[in-house]
C-alpha cells in the first residue's frame, strides 16, 4: 500500500491521523473488519469465516460471552445474528438487506475499482454524518420541548 | 350599608392577560425554535456537500489511471512514482512556474496597474513588488510614508473601503484637496490620509462631519451573489467606495483589462494568472508555499469549473460543425 509522506508539515499529519480514526470507525477497510472478529465460531475453512464474514462488508458488533454472535454491515448498517457454519455471508446479505450499496457491487475490496471504492467512502461517510446530526437533533428537539412545556405550565 | 363591592371582571382580565402574553411568549419559542432547526439543517446540509467535495476533489486529483486500477492492484505497489503521482504533481508545479514567469515578463512592464500584483522573480526566487492588500498594519505602515512624500501614485492598488471617503468630507488642507484633485484627475489614489496640520480648534465652532464609516451606510443589498461559482462582475469605477458584503477581499483595478484572468489571493497578495503559455521548465516553486489548504480547494474547483465549461464548449463547437 503506498505510504503518505507525514513528516510534511504537522498540518497534513494530524488531518491524516484524523482520515485514520474516521476510516477505522467507518470499517472502510477490510482488514479493520477483520479485527473486530476477535473471538468467533467459525474457522477459516468454513463458509461463515472471519475473512469471508468481512469480506462481504460484515464487522462484529456482539458479545460471544453472552452468546451474541451479531454483525453489522458497515454500509448498509443491517445486524444480523444466528450464524451457522453453512450460511454464506454474501448470500445472507443478500437476502436481508438487498438494497445494500456494498451488496449491489456484489465484490470484495481487492476488487472494486479504486473509484468505486471512493464512491463507497462517500456514501458511508453521508451516512455516519446523517446518523452523527439525526442523534444530536434529536436530543435537540427533546430539551426544547422540555423547556416549552416548563414554560406553558408557569402559572401567574 | 356597605356592601361588598363587585369587581368588573379585574382579576379574569389579568388572567386572560397572562395566558394571552403566555400564548404570545410561546409563539416567539416556537418561531426561534423553528428558525434554529432550520440553521442546524441547512449546516448539516452544507457538512454533507463539504464532505462529498473533499472525496470528489481527491479524485479529481487522483485522476483517471488511478481510479480505473483496482484496490488490489493498488494495494501492490510499493510507491507512488509507479502510478504517477509523482509526475503529475511535478506538472502542476512547472505550470504554475510557467505562468508566473509570462506574467512578470509580459504584462508587468508594459502595464503600470499590474506592478502592484505578486510577481516573482523567476531567477532568483525571490518575490518582488508585493503588493499591500488586506491586512490593516501592513497598509497603515505604508500609507505614512506616503503621506510624507505627498505624492499620488498611480501604480498603487486601491484598497476600497469607508475611508476613501473622508476626502470628500474633510477638505481642511491644501494636502486633502491635492488628494481628492488627484482622484477627480483619474489618478487613483491609494489613500487619503488626514493632514498632520489639522486646523485646530475647529470642533468647537462648528460640529464635526463623520467619517464614513461600515456601520453608518444604509443597508446594502446585494444584487448578484458574488460567491456562486461563475459570475460576472464589474471593476470598481475611480473614486467609488467599495464595501465588502460577504468580507471577501477585493482587487480594484484602475485600468479595466480585456483579457480573462485569474487572480488568486495567497499569503501576502494576489496571485494573478494570465491566458499565456506557460513553461514548466521556469516555474518558481517558493510560490507554491504560498498557497494553503483552503486556497487549494478553491483552485482545484475553479479548475473544475472551467473545465465544465471548456466542455460545453466543445459540445457547442462539435454540434456546429
């Protein structure tokens, strides 16, 4: 992978290292997928694999101490539990969430055009700053309403 | 006997006028809440398009050969030169060098209003006639020297604002009147200072005028919006007072150009860009320093731009043919 020269200017580096914590928080990257999956079921000659788990846009958002074996695409956002070693990650996504962008592509990471990838990066990127913006609204709205009710209750 | 005497109505009408200032009070709630929800959105909004133009210029950037490879492909290399990089960022670099080259040669000595514009030197690097734009301290310590010399230069650039009126308003001294004769002359002056032999006294016998001044001037209302991608605007005309709305900064020209350029404001001035050819072998690398993030974004839209419309062009072109 061609490294970024960060010795630049301290500018360029700390704007780097922020695009990092970004594209690790948004799993853009299949190896980062992969990490999630720190204790799993499945080996990796089974269908359900780690590689092939993320490989189909999957990252792990359970817990297996209490037997939550759920994961998420990082496009679409689906959460999908009950894996069993039969079941191909690519055709449960399928089958679950096929408006998927990611599903649509139908291809891994090493595959998709650098161009495609980018278009990816965008659209998920939209999606976190949706979802980042519809949270805080929404707390927004919530004391607002509070404090209008606190206001209408005043008694003269 | 005294009876009890009947109110007419006194207290239900304190009442109902608390629930109307009530009703009143949360209708101003509602309308401030609605007009924030509608700012947060519109931020929100503009942070999505900000987002998309960042993944849109780097691919801008990237350009064709890089986007058709595949990640995996990509994923092998082991340096950018391998895919380019390298070169095409060596292109930009010669084409800037070569346009500011034509520039300094070219129009420069044959054009007093351009001497006033960032220029380079392209043999020794260093950066010559640089113009005093924008930062107040930069332009007062100039304006002294100036003031001194008593002399109207027309080579200078016009910084517009409220106080190239004060030469209208306060004709004291013979040096005031020189000034303001030299504007109605043609000669576009840099400034007007105020005289140091102030007659005194004179604020006692008859009220001061005022200065002119941002917050005095009736409400401007734009007629063009000046920061949509394309549009078309006019010079400042002599002695007009140039009021920045959107604070952007502004380069009045005293000699109207035919010619399309571009001017980019970069660390201490105005680069300007001329339609001459431009040799990457010359191009001065110092100048590139000059250029921060932000001014970069803006050319790698500009560029953008033009290239959408050079398209059309085209288009336009071909179908005629």
């Amino acid at each position: 992978m061609p490294s970024l020269d960060k010795t630049n200017s301290s500018n360029i580096s700390t704007g780097l290292e922020k695009l990092e914590t970004l594209l690790k928080t948004l799993k853009l990257f299949e190896e980062d997928r992969v990490k999630t999956f720190e204790d799993w079921s499945f080996s990796e000659d089974e269908k359900c694999s780690i590689s092939e788990m993320a490989k189909a846009g999957f990252c792990f958002t359970g817990d297996m101490s209490k037997d939550d074996d759920s994961a998420t695409c990082f496009v679409c956002g689906k959460v999908l539990d009950g894996w069993e070693n039969t079941d191909d990650p690519w055709i449960e996504h399928q089958k679950h969430s096929a408006n998927c962008q990611f599903v649509k592509m139908r291809r891994s990471e090493d595959e998709l055009t650098v161009e495609e990838f980018l278009d990816l990066f965008k659209h998920i990127s939209r999606q976190y700053l949706t979802n980042q913006y519809k949270k805080k609204e929404a707390v927004f709205i919530e004391v607002v309403q509070n404090i209008r009710e606190i206001i209408k209750n005043q008694q003269f | 006997m005294p009876r009890t005497k009947l109110t007419k109505g006194g207290s239900n009408k304190r009442a109902r006028e608390n629930v109307a200032e009530l009703e009143d009070l949360l209708r101003d709630f509602d309308i401030e809440f609605d007009s924030n929800l509608q700012t947060m959105r519109r931020l929100h909004q503009k942070n999505l398009e900000d987002a998309d133009n960042i993944i849109e210029g780097f691919k801008m950037e990237l350009g064709n050969r890089i986007l058709s490879l595949t990640m995996g492909d990509l994923k092998k290399m082991n340096s950018l030169n391998e895919i380019g990089l390298d070169k095409t960022v060596n292109n930009l670099n010669a084409t800037i060098k070569e346009t500011l080259k034509k520039v300094d040669e070219g129009y420069l000595t044959e054009e007093a209003s351009n001497k006033s514009r960032l220029t380079s030197d392209s043999e020794s690097g260093s950066t010559a006639k640089v113009s005093i734009i924008g930062p107040l301290k930069a332009h007062k310590s100039r304006r002294r020297s100036q003031s001194a010399n008593n002399v109207p230069s027309s080579s200078q650039v016009v910084t517009p604002g409220p106080r190239a009126m004060i030469s209208h308003l306060k004709m004291r001294t013979p040096l005031a009147t020189l000034n303001a004769d030299a504007m109605a002359g043609g000669f576009p002056s840099s400034h007007v200072s105020r005289s140091k032999f102030r007659t005194p006294l004179q604020k006692s016998t008859q009220p001061s005028k005022r200065a002119a001044s941002a917050d005095r001037v009736q409400t401007i209302i734009p007629k063009c919006n000046p920061t949509t991608p394309i549009s078309i605007l006019r010079h400042a005309r002599v002695g007009e007072v140039a009021f920045s709305v959107t604070g952007s900064p502004i380069v009045p020209t005293s000699v109207v150009e035919s010619t399309a350029n571009v001017n980019i404001p970069v660390a201490n001035g105005i680069l300007s860009i001329r339609p001459q050819n431009l040799d990457p072998s010359t191009l001065n690398t110092s100048l590139l320093d000059k250029f921060d993030n932000g001014t970069i974004d803006h050319l790698r839209k500009l560029k953008a731009n033009l290239d959408t419309l050079m398209a059309k062009f085209e288009e336009k072109n071909n179908a005629r043919h």
